[in-house]
C-alpha cells in the first residue's frame, strides 16, 4: 500500500462548482489516492466542531460540505481530498496532517491523528506505551522511562498486594492508599527520594514512606527496624539498636533513664539489695563528698527527685499521644514496673539506712539530731 513516490499537498480553502463524493472511510480514500494517483492531495485543517458550520457561500463546495464530513464516523481536525476527472473525492483525515502519518499511525495501532501526534510530542514510539503511559498518569516518555527502568511500573498494584498479603501494616498503607496511577506513585516517590521501586516498597513495609529516604536509609544502615522502633529510639536518644532492644524489654524508651536502670540494678546487684529503692538510697549516701552530712528530711527529698527522673512520662508531642496505649497512659507519672520499691514510710527509709551494714561503712547516722555523716 502507498504511493511509489512522495506525495504533494496543497492546503485549500474551497472548491467551487464541482461534484463532490464524500467518503466514509479514511483508508478506502487511500486506496483511490493509491489507483488514480493523482499530483496533488488537498487538505483542509481546523475543520468546524460541535456541530458548528459556517453560513453557506454561493458555490463554496468546502462551506457546503463541512457539516457532513464532521458528521463522518471518527471525523476529526483535518480534511483530505483529490481531484479526478472534475470530481472531488473527499475524507475527513481522522487527525491525521498526511496520508503518510496516517498510514504509521495505522501500523504502530494509533485510533487517530491526534493520538499519534501526542504520542510523538511525548517521545513515544509504539500506541501500547504511550496509552500505558497516559493511564498511568506519566507526563512524558523520558519521565515514563526512568519510572520502567527503576521498577514503578505496575507499582500501584504491587502495593496494594502487598497489603493484601499483609506485608504492609494499615498505618502505612493509609499513606499511599489514594494514589491510583503508577504515574503518580513514581513522583510521590523520587520527591521522598527514593530512587527505585524496590527500595521503596521496603521502605513502605518498615513504614518509611512520608519520610525523606536518607532517613530510611540512615536506620537501615544502624541496625533499626521499623519506622515506628526508629522514631522511638531518636525521640530516647538511642545510637545502638541492641541498647534500644534491651531498654524496650523493661518498657524504657529514654537512654538517660536505661543508664539509671542499669546502675541501679548493677548497685542491687553487687549489694544483695532485693530492691532498688534501697540501692538507691545507697547511692545516694555514697555519692556525699566525705565529711559531708545530710538530714533525713533531706535525704527523702533527694530519694523522691532520683525517683521523679524514671518515673513514666507524658509524650512531649501532643501528636504522640494517639500512638500511646491507654494502660501506658493510666501510668503516667508513675514508678515503672523495674523499680521496684520496698519503702512504705519514712519510717522504713530511717530504719534501713540505720541498720543497713553496707551504709554502715559509708558513715555514721546520729539517731539523735536525724542526720547521716559521711566517712
């Protein structure tokens, strides 16, 4: 099919006085074009829409005769006709500006000119990627491209399977749930930073996504788990995962108050104390410069602000306190389980640091005047 050598056109705006056939089908106007052959195509662009036709002018053929071409099956923007034997042979051209275009429209599957031209403009070569593309919400083919080669094709439906197969927790599918395009998942993406699919959909099942990648990358490279473990553990000044895990185990998400724990508990420990009340009340005695004393009204006051410093916060975040359970919240400015507590009363306090062999050694406690004396 085609025309042996390259064909003429010549843009019109009329014919006058000349019969006319109006064709229905674009290619059986190729075909007459291919037989009779004739030196010059004719076209006629900016074809009226809508139903709007121009006002009649004596022996305007084209003024006459544009309502029905736009009235033609798949008419578009562009008109093409020929002359044989004082006869106009007539098509609407579908779009299309040559006969030519029309034809590798044909091949590569485009429906109309205006299709294969956008195609083109975007940098496409084939219908198949340039609809894909257009139903996945790409801009261009460069844009199109770069989302293929890092894996963002199919993307959207690979998340939501991925939540299906309960690899995503709800929380972070909610993030992304109300994008629908791969075309828009790709930018919703690189503008975080993430530069493939892959990397991203690990990033969205450890909660990453609505971070900035480098922050996902930084807690991959540390150790941490999910997003939920990492926040905690920068919000308690946490370096090491493992110190995190461990502080975790006791319900403890601050690193100053872990350091506490541990020497209290290694002070128990050493001492045989069998609480850590009382192993603080020894470090409190202990940590008096010598000669030093300190009144046992005093020494209750220091007891209950060593205490106030583990006692169970209030997220400092007011957005934070809907990710806190309500038994951790009913705790709130309580003792944590770990430190367990032996004193019920001054009394109590008074008579261990009196009879207690280790506080022995530190000093002396003068019963009389209530006040401990350090060695």
């Amino acid at each position: 099919m085609g025309a042996s050598k390259k064909r003429k056109y010549i843009e019109v705006d009329s014919f006058k006085n000349m019969p006319v056939i109006e064709l229905a089908d674009l290619q059986a106007f190729v075909e007459l074009v291919d037989q009779y052959k004739p030196e010059h195509l004719f076209t006629k662009k900016e074809a009226a829409t809508n139903g709007e036709v121009k006002e009649a002018k004596s022996g305007d053929f084209l003024s006459r005769t544009r309502g029905l071409i736009n009235q033609v099956s798949g008419a578009g923007k562009s008109e093409f006709y020929f002359v044989n034997e004082n006869t106009v042979y007539s098509v609407s051209g579908n779009g299309y500006k040559t006969i030519e275009d029309y034809e590798e429209g044909m091949k590569k599957s485009y429906k109309s000119g205006d299709e294969y031209y956008a195609s083109l403009n975007a940098g496409f070569e084939n219908n198949d990627e340039y609809q894909q593309s257009v139903a996945d919400g790409f801009s261009s083919k460069e844009e199109y491209d770069k989302a293929k080669n890092t894996g963002f094709i199919g993307g959207v439906a690979k998340v939501n399977a991925a939540k299906l197969a309960g690899e995503v927790k709800d929380n972070y599918f909610g993030k992304v749930k109300s994008i629908k395009k791969d075309g828009d998942l790709y930018r919703f993406a690189r503008s975080a930073g993430f530069d493939s699919f892959v990397e991203f959909k690990d990033a969205l099942k450890a909660g990453y996504v609505g971070a900035n990648a480098e922050e996902y990358r930084a807690a991959k490279d540390s150790g941490f788990g999910d997003a939920e473990a990492y926040k905690s553990a920068k919000d308690g000044n946490f370096e090491d995962p493992e110190e995190y895990n461990n502080a975790s185990q006791f319900g403890i998400s601050n690193k100053a108050v872990f350091d506490r724990y541990k020497e209290l508990e290694n002070m128990k420990a050493d001492k045989g104390y069998g609480f850590m009340d009382q192993a603080n009340i020894f470090d409190l005695l202990n940590n008096l410069e010598s000669g030093k004393l300190i009144s046992f009204g005093k020494m209750v006051e220091r007891l209950k602000e060593s205490q106030a410093l583990v006692k169970i916060k209030a997220p400092s975040n007011t957005r934070d306190w809907l990710n806190v359970k309500i038994t951790k919240l009913m705790k709130v400015n309580s003792l944590p389980e770990w430190y367990t507590t032996s004193f019920k009363t001054n009394e109590e306090i008074k008579a261990f640091v009196i009879n207690d062999e280790h506080i022995q050694k530190l000093g002396e406690y003068d019963q009389n005047s209530d006040v401990f004396i350090k060695n």
